[in-house]
C-alpha cells in the first residue's frame, strides 16, 4: 500500500519542485529508520540535568513516558506513515494550518539544532575530553576552539554527505549508546556490590509541582523526535510499513535507556554533587574507579590501569554519542527547511538539493555556520564557563524545540479531517484526545521555560534556575522570550521571502 497525495497543492506542481525532489535517493530502510531514533531520541547531554534534581526525576520520567512518550509515538506513527512526503512535520503544519504557520514552525524546528550543536553538545563533549584526557583541567582558549570548531564542522561533513554515507554516523552512534549506557549500567551493579549505594525511601520519588515544572520541559526535550526520519520521507524504500516499526521499538528501548543510567547515577552519586553539565561524566568516573583507581574522601574519583583504558573508551563513546544526536537532528531539519524553500515558505536559495550527494548542502553549510556564530558568542559572553554557557544553550534550545510542536501535534485530526481519503496503514486511537492532551503539555512547558512557576509562585525558591535570584525574574524572563519572539518574526520573514515562489507557482 503507497500513501495517497495530499489534496492538490500549487507549489508541490512546480517544475522546480519536482526537479529538487528528483535529486533525492532512495536508501533509508528499516533499521536505519530505527537507528535514527535512537540517536535522535537519547541523548546523553541532559542526562546529569535531569538527575539533578533527585529520586522525583525518576518518577517524572516514568509518568512523562506514559502520558506523553507514548501518545507521541501514536500520533507520529501515523502522520509519518500516511503523509510521507520528504520534509515531515513541516509538510504536516503547512498543509492542516497554512504556508504562514508551516514557514514559523519550521523555522524554530529547524534553528534549535543548529544552535543545539554549537553550545550544549560542543560543550558536553568538551567536558568528557577534559575529565578523561586532560585530567579536569580547562582547556586554553585556542585549543578550546580547535576541539568545538573540529567538532561542529564533522557534524556538519556527515550531514553534507550523501545518506548513503552519512548514514553511518547515526548507526555507530546507536551502538555507541548501547555499549555506553550498557556497561555504565552493568558498572553501576558492581560498584554497589563493593562500595553500598545511595539509599533512598519512598518519600524522596514523591512528584512535586515544583519538581513537575523544573523536569518536564527537559523530560519533553528528551522524548521528542519521532517526526524526524520523515523530514527525508521521500529517501525511504517503504515508510508505510517502516515509519511504525522503527517508532514503536524506539520508544521501547529509549525509555530503558534513560530510565536505568539516571537511576545509575542517582545510586552512584549524592543528590548534591550532580550537575546539569558533568553529572554523567561523573558518574562513569566514579564507577569506573571498580576496576582501578579510587574515589578520594572529597569525592574526587582517580582513575588507573583497566579502570583508566575502559574511562577512556567510554569518553570516546559519549563524545560520539553526543556528535550522533547533533548529525541526525541537523539531517532532518536542514531537509525540512530545505523542502519549505522550494514550497514557497522560506528563500528559494534553501531550496536546493544538491544533484552529486542527494542532501541540501546549502542549509547544512548555514546550519554550521549559526553553530559557529552561536559557539563563539556563548563563550564569549560566559567568560568561557562551560556551565553557564551549558544552561543558557539548552534553555534556549528546549524552548524553541518545544513550541515548534504547537505546530506538529495539533495537525493529526486536522489532517484526518481535511485528508479523509488519504490512506492510513496505522491509524491512532483517540486521535483528537491524543492531539489535545500532547499539544496543552508542550502548551504548558513552553509558558515553565520563559516564566518558571508561574501559577503557583513565579520565580519563588523552588522555581527559580540555579544562579538566579527572585530579582532577576525579568531578566530571565526577557533573556528567554526575545530570542523566541525573534525567531518567529525570522519565521515571518522566511515566509514573506517565498513569496515569489508562491506566485510562480500559482502562474503554472
């Protein structure tokens, strides 16, 4: 069974569109698909910043695979195999609300990874190469540069390279997670057996307001992303059957590989001495001191022999693992922008794809140079402190991922009703319920991020981001909502710029 068109769209007629999407291949198959999720859907980045904040991370994390993991998968499933065309959730926005709505969603869709690659994960995979390779110690500022700016443009390489190719990098990326996670895990039940764990009562996995609104946007950060292989939709031998087979095995696996390496690293390590950018790093130091090296009476792990080769490795694993999240995200956002270019809502110079790789090599070269831009003003304006500029990145990367699906998830019944004669291999149940429930949690999140406690007690105590007082709620608040409200208005302009594309088309 092939997936039926969308109803008749001017733009999609076009002999330039048809000729960009000529220039596609086809080689994305099944387990491709499944390893693309995982790299899209685990990364180890947030993992000391969710068990920062104790044994309640564990029961958000669990409640938020159950109310918003999984509907999510029902929902995508079928819009991904019923409306496969390349460019994804862009097509699914454009088509339920308009070129307008489709041109800002996209927009934010596509610039939080960019910005992503260039402050959280550089940084994270810094931290990993310092604690491992260069015992703790800073690096200078040039050689500061030298590592990001290495690890950007790689990135970027991967995502320019034909599928074929670049394909890889998410698959050694999936197995790197696999072992990482896999041998941290099985560490962490050694270590215990020789060392004792943190101990903790029923009390401390108790759910709080306060621990709701401080998880949940992380959490949702973390269980997005199964809209993303359709952003190469039409690269796909056979997404009907493919789409929901890589989805639902994903989340099974995504969520175990969550769930056992922070509840690793809150038996591992006090409450108090995990952080948002090392907490992992940390704790694959600590444990690995099992076999050789040692945890001094401040805390400070040394590690040596085996313990030293196997830290080693396992740095190298999560600087990969790191690096795949970057490339699959970059991939699949860059395609959908550059479909938007050739569909009418962003510049027509995006939209091109390139005839000898298959990729478009035009967004992927802007995607590394925003990361740049972005790599270079953060440090700059942290005085080069990696943790400062840690959180200001991610703040700004899950607010504008999180509000681009107000766009994606509202379109399924939309879509349904809209497309009634579109054929659907997997149909959601409760679609609308679904829809609703996912898109007022995102609703909820994104209003968390720009004003934390908002409804309760905003800015109070146990609101307030670490660093933060109650009298720089302002600040905060601006420092969150401008660069949001400015890559709306981007948006706008994006939308406005193919404006001629539009007319062409409707000339036809």
């Amino acid at each position: 069974m092939t997936a039926g068109p969308l109803a008749p769209d001017p733009v999609d007629s076009t002999t330039a569109a048809q000729a960009e999407r000529r220039k596609l291949r086809k080689h994305f198959g099944r387990f491709d698909i499944l390893f693309f999720l995982l790299c899209t859907i685990v990364g180890v980045d947030t993992i000391g910043a969710v068990a920062a904040r104790g044994a309640e991370a564990f029961t958000w994390l669990i409640v938020l695979a159950v109310v918003f993991f999984v509907p999510s998968a029902l929902l995508i499933a079928e819009l991904g195999a019923a409306f496969a065309e390349e460019g994804g959730p862009y097509i699914w926005t454009s088509r339920a609300f308009g070129r307008l709505a489709g041109a800002v969603n996209n927009f934010l869709y596509w610039i939080t990874n960019p910005v992503w690659l260039g402050g959280t994960l550089a940084v994270s995979a810094v931290t990993a190469y310092t604690t491992f390779f260069n015992g703790g110690k800073d690096l200078s500022t040039p050689a500061f540069y030298a590592f990001t700016l290495v690890f950007v443009w790689v990135g970027v390489l991967a995502a320019i390279l034909s599928f074929d190719i670049g394909k890889w990098i998410p698959t050694i990326g999936a197995w790197s997670r696999f072992l990482l996670l896999g041998l941290f895990t099985v560490t962490v039940v050694v270590y215990g057996v020789q060392h004792g764990l943190h101990g903790f009562g029923v009390s401390d996995f108790s759910p709080s307001y306060a621990g709701f609104v401080a998880l949940v946007p992380v959490l949702m950060f973390n269980y997005v992303g199964f809209e993303l292989p359709n952003t190469a939709g039409d690269e796909m031998t056979d997404p009907q059957k493919d789409v929901p087979y890589g989805i639902f095995r994903s989340a099974v696996l995504s969520v175990l590989l969550y769930a056992l390496p922070i509840l690793g690293i809150l038996l591992v390590l006090p409450v108090k001495a995990i952080t948002g950018l090392g907490g992992f790093v940390d704790a694959l130091r600590q444990v690995f001191t099992v076999y050789g090296g040692h945890v001094a009476a401040d805390g400070t792990a040394t590690l040596s022999g085996a313990g030293s080769v196997l830290g080693d490795l396992a740095a190298i694993m999560f600087i990969l693992t790191v690096l795949s999240s970057g490339v699959t995200w970059i991939m699949g956002s860059d395609r959908a922008l550059a479909v938007s270019g050739y569909d009418g809502a962003a510049p027509r110079f995006l939209g091109v794809i390139s005839s000898r790789f298959g990729t478009p090599v035009r967004v992927n070269v802007l995607s590394g140079l925003v990361s740049t831009a972005v790599l270079v003003l953060a440090h700059e304006l942290t005085n080069g402190s990696a943790a400062k500029l840690f959180g200001a990145v991610l703040g700004l990367a899950v607010s504008t991922t999180l509000v681009s699906y107000l766009g994606i998830f509202p379109a399924l019944p939309v879509l349904r009703r809209k497309y009634p004669d579109t054929p659907r291999p997997y149909r959601s149940p409760l679609p609308r319920l679904i829809s609703t429930v996912l898109t007022l949690l995102i609703l909820f999140a994104s209003v968390q991020l720009v004003a934390p406690g908002l409804g309760d007690h905003w800015f109070g105590a146990g609101y307030a981001p670490d660093g933060w007082s109650y009298a720089e709620r302002w600040k905060y608040l601006l420092t969150e909502l401008v660069p949001l409200v400015g890559f709306m208005l981007l948006g706008v302009v994006f939308w406005a710029s193919g404006r001629p594309t539009r007319q062409t088309a409707e000339g036809h």
